[in-house]
C-alpha cells in the first residue's frame, strides 16, 4: 500500500514538474532585431534558410510586425496565434507532422477565410472529423490502389496536349503557358466533374484565386489580427472589406455549386460520365443525408484549385529544366527508346501501322527519366513553405510551441542542404538513381495526416507528360541551348513555385510532323 502511495505521489510531482518546465519553455531562437528583412517580399524561403544557418533548424519570429502600420502598438494584444515558427529539418517534421500528427494537423486559420467562404475547402477544413470524411472520398477515388482508373483520362488529356505543344507559336512564351495550364484544367476539370471546363467557369475561378490570395495576404486585413471586426455590419465606415468578401464568397459558393449540380442533373438523365462527384454521389446509400451530398460538393470544389496550380509549377519547372540541358533529354530519349521497342511518331496521323507511344505502364522501367523528375521537384519544389497548425501547445526539445502558431516547413531549403545533396543548386539528373539519395518526393507533397491526396494521380500525370514531351519533341529555349543560363533562372513567390518565364520551343523530333 506504502509503495502505491509513493509511486502515486511520484507520478503526481513528476507532472506537476513537466507542467512548470514546460510554462517555463521558451520559443524558438528569434532573428537579431537588426537582420534585413527586405529579402522576405521574394521567395522568403532563401531568406529563412539563411537564418537557420545562425539560429539552426528550428526558429521562430512575431507575425505582429506584418499588422497595418496604425494597429503595430495594438501587436501585444494578440494571442500566440502571432507565432510563426520555421522549421529546416527533415528529421523534425517527421517528428512533429508524422509521429505527432494528431496534434500537427491542424491549418493556420484567418478571420478571412470563413468571410470569404472558403471554410470548406479541404485545404482549410480544421483538423476533425469533417476532414477525415472529405479526404477519406479523396482517397476513394485517388488513392494509388485504384488510380489507375483515371489512366484514359491522363492518356487523352497529355495526347491533347501534345498537339497543342506542337501547334504552340514558337517564341511566345505567354501562350505556352496558358496552353500548359489550359491542359492541366482540363485534366482537374474533367477529373472532378467528367466534362470540359466552360470558359465563364476557368475566368470566375481565377478571379476567386486571387481573391484567396488577397484574402491571406499578410498585414492587408485588420480583421486577420483583431477576428471581432468579422462582426462590424458593412455599412459601418471602414468596413468596405466585409462588402468585398461577401461578394467574393457569393462568387466561389456558385463556381463550388453550378458544376455540382450539372452532374446531379446528367445522372438523372442517364448522360453523366465517370468522374470525382458521379462516383462519389453514386456510391451514397440510397437515403443519404444531403450534409454528405454537401460534403462531396465543397471537396469537388476544392480539387481544381489544389491540383492546378502545383502540377503546372512542375511541369514548367521540367520543361525549362530540359530546355536546358539537351543531354538530359536525349538521355530520357535513349531510355524511353531502349524501352519500348520503338518510339511512336505523330498519333494524329491515319497511319495505324504506327509504333506506341510511351504508356503509364512502361514508368517502372524508366529510371533514369524518374531520377530526372525528382531532380526537378528538389530544385525548384512546387510548393517551397508547407503550413501546419498544432491544435494544442507542445514542447519540442525543449522550444514551446503555443497552439495555432504557423509551422511553416521550409521544403525548398531542406531540398538544398549541402549535407544532404551534393552541389544543391545544380542540376543533376542522374542524382537519385543512387537510391541512398533522399527522394525529395516522399515529402514534396506534404508529410503526415495533411498529405496531399493527389500525390499519385499528379505522379501519373506528370509521368506521361515528360516521356511523351522527350518522345516527340526536342525542348529548346527560346535563345539557344546554354547551361549556364540554369544560375539565372527566376522563380516566382506565392504559396507554388514556378519560372518567371516559360521561355521553350517544341521542335517535332520527326521533321514529317510540322
Ligand atoms: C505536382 C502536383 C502537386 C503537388 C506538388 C502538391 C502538393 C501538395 C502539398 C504540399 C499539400 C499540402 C500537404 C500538407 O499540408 O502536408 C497538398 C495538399 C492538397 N492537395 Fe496537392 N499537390 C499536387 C497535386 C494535387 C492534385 C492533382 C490534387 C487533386 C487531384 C491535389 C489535391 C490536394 C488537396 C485536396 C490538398 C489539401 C489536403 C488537406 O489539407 O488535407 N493535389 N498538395
């Protein structure tokens, strides 16, 4: 009895003793007060990794001093929610966005995102039981057991594209990148909702883009630090924002709505195709509740934005990467030739006597084209900052880290660790066939329960596009090939990655195909 008492009474010190250790933790290293922050407006991940070099792999700043120059002597009023914290190791994100995942799950939240009625994008949704049931029907539809499904849709859509490379004007570097991207939301599009996007649908979603974007902007929205101006009616002076954000949320409701309900409509009739919301909607029980009919809807409606703007970042980053070096790609070329038995020639000829083209199948034996993509996604990684939330405090090492701080994961430095990857800021294609090499795409698309759940479709994508690409096409740039042009590469700053300028042209390998 004497014994239970002591180890009883031990226990009860011992957390009494981690509760005063832990209030006693204090945050990460903070940047000297005198270190320019001007490097912070372009790509603020070089500026963060440079920090990390001085404070080490885990820091932390204020976010108070991005507040609106009038409210700066207010900053003390904000809760720990004001914390950012950086995060430049590999082996610390596993520990806290894999093992601790059930509190490291959480997303960075804004006053503006539920003014703009984007709480229900899945990308937003706060850890719980609503995000596990939307991307538990993600992952019914994309998980990389049954992706294979949507391999006709990639064929055709990469085969579109293709002609479109082929037909593109040569120099302009603007139209190429609309016809990338005019590929990939087709390919999203088609996905979510089995038909082509219509024009008002692709202009009213990239004006909602950029409201999301203005909506978040750091500093821009007093009612990002002070959440009780949500509550000021719009006609009170000073508050055009909430007039602003009620019409941008009536803008994306609809745009998240009308596809929705014109597949209802087609299942009715018998006409709708396979996509991401006829199977879904086909797969409820016959009295489902209309929450979950909701619930399929604002997750269709948060497919298009997640996978458009992180697939066309890649694949611009690959095909200025290959403009690049022409020995890369006459190496995929060999690979791919060596592959198949030969290499196909124009697919919208009558000829049926043609060789194939490379198909999703022939991927496992095509390494070295592999090793090449992955070289691309750790050069210029799509997505360079990763945003997480612990939704309770914790202690890492002995650093506090106070619930709904911003974990920012800065993936593009872990991505250019000198340790880790030899001469990082070079181009090395053959870099990961050695497999002792860290594979930069088992975290390029998040780690843990927030993951990105399109990982293997946009693989299977991606994939395609360059073994076709390197088939058919020699990729130039624009001013003739030049290695050393790789050093003045321009990316831009958002939450993807891309070139400043796509700036290559697409000459048909067979001179018969102009
Ligand atoms: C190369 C292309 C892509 C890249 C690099 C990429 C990368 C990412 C990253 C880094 C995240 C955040 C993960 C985290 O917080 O841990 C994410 C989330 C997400 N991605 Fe992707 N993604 C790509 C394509 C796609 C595609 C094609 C889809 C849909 C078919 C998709 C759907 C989503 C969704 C819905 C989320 C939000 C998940 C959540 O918050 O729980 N992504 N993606």
């Amino acid at each position: 009895m004497n014994s239970l008492i002591v180890i009883g009474a031990s226990c009860f010190l011992a957390t009494l003793l981690s509760i005063v250790l832990r209030r006693k933790a204090d945050l990460p290293p903070v940047p000297d007060a005198s270190w320019s922050t001007s490097g912070l407006a372009d790509r603020p991940w070089r500026t963060y990794k440079k920090w990390s070099k001085s404070l080490g792999p885990i820091f932390s700043m204020r976010r108070n001093t991005t507040l609106p120059t009038l409210l700066r002597p207010f900053g003390f009023l904000l809760p720990n929610a004001s914390t950012t914290i950086v995060i430049d190791s590999l082996d610390i994100l596993v520990e806290l966005f894999q093992k601790r995942s059930e509190i490291f799950s959480d997303r960075p939240w804004w006053p503006m995102v539920q003014l703009l009625g984007r709480q229900d994008n899945v990308g937003f949704i706060p850890y719980g039981n609503k995000l596990r049931e939307a991307r538990k029907l993600l992952h019914a539809e994309l998980n990389p057991q049954v992706v294979r499904k949507w391999e006709p849709l990639v064929e055709e859509i990469t085969q579109k594209l293709m002609i479109d490379l082929k037909n593109a004007p040569k120099g302009d570097a603007d139209h190429l990148r609309r016809t990338i991207r005019q590929s990939v939301e087709s390919l999203m599009f088609r996905l979510t909702y089995g038909v082509e996007p219509s024009e008002d649908f692709l202009s009213q979603m990239a004006e909602a883009s950029k409201q999301t974007g203005a909506g978040l902007q750091p500093g821009r929205w007093a009612v990002n630090s002070f959440p009780i101006l949500t509550y000021v009616p719009e006609w009170a002076p000073g508050a055009s924002f909430k007039k602003w954000a009620r019409q941008a949320k009536e803008r994306y409701v609809k745009i998240v709505r009308d596809p929705f309900d014109m597949v209802k409509a087609d299942m009715k009739y018998g006409t709708a195709g396979p996509s991401f919301v006829s199977n879904r909607l086909g797969a409820l029980k016959e009295k489902s509740s209309p929450a979950s009919k909701k619930l399929i809807m604002t997750t269709a409606g948060s497919v298009f934005n997640a996978g458009t703007d992180s697939t066309c970042s890649i694949i611009e980053t690959l095909f200025v990467l290959l403009s690049l070096h022409p020995s890369v790609q006459e190496h995929i070329y060999k690979e791919i030739f060596d592959t198949l038995s030969t290499i196909s020639i124009p697919f919208d000829s009558a000829n049926s006597s043609l060789p194939r083209l490379p198909e999703p199948r022939d991927m496992k034996y095509l390494e070295y084209t592999e090793s090449t993509i992955k070289e691309a996604f750790r050069f210029n990684t799509p997505v360079p900052l990763l945003a997480h939330t612990p939704s309770i405090s914790n202690i890492y090492s002995d650093w506090r880290i106070p619930k709904g701080a911003w974990i920012l994961a800065n993936l593009w430095s872990i991505n250019h660790d000198e340790k880790t990857f030899k001469d990082p800021y070079g181009f090395q294609a053959d870099r990961f066939l050695d497999h002792a090499v860290r594979d930069p795409t088992s975290y390029a698309f998040g780690l843990g329960r927030r993951a990105c759940p399109g990982v293997s479709f946009a693989m299977m994508f991606l994939r395609l596009v360059v073994v076709r690409t390197v088939s058919l096409f020699e990729i130039l740039p624009i001013e003739g090939p030049s290695k050393t042009n790789l050093k003045e590469l321009h990316f831009t700053t958002g939450i993807t990655s891309s070139p400043k300028v796509v700036n290559c042209v697409f000459k048909p390998r067979d001179s018969n195909w102009q």
